[in-house]
C-alpha cells in the first residue's frame, strides 16, 4: 500500500512540474478595475485555490444550517 502511495504522490509531483513548465508564459489578466501581467501558472493556481475555499466556506455554511434546522 505504501509503494501504491508513493507513485500516486511521485506521479501527480511529475504532472504539476510538467504543468508549470508548459504555462510559464505571462498574460494580461483584467479583474474589475485591476490589471496585471501574470504568468499563466500563478492565474490558475489563483483560480483553483479561490474555488477551493469558496467550495469550503459553501459546504461548511450549508452544514451550520442543516444542524440549526435539526435542532
């Protein structure tokens, strides 16, 4: 189980690097009154971390909700 983890680990390792190789290219990125010349990476990076957390703050607030709703 342990060497089935590592090369999970080692290949999504190999993935990323290979993924921030090929967007090291800068963009101009417009955000409401904001512009900025980004490197591709950072925007998605960016991106996927903002929909993270609002995917965490929305679960958590739904959670809250439910347990007040039960009570």
């Amino acid at each position: 189980m342990k060497k089935i983890k590592l090369v999970f680990v080692l290949i999504l390792s190999l993935a990323l690097v290979l993924i921030v190789l090929q967007n090291t290219t800068s963009i101009q990125a417009h955000f409401l009154w904001m512009e900025a010349d980004v490197p591709v990476i950072v925007l998605l990076f960016l991106t996927t971390a903002g929909g993270f957390v609002s995917g965490l703050l929305v679960t958590l607030l739904l959670k809250s909700k439910r347990k007040h709703i039960r009570k």
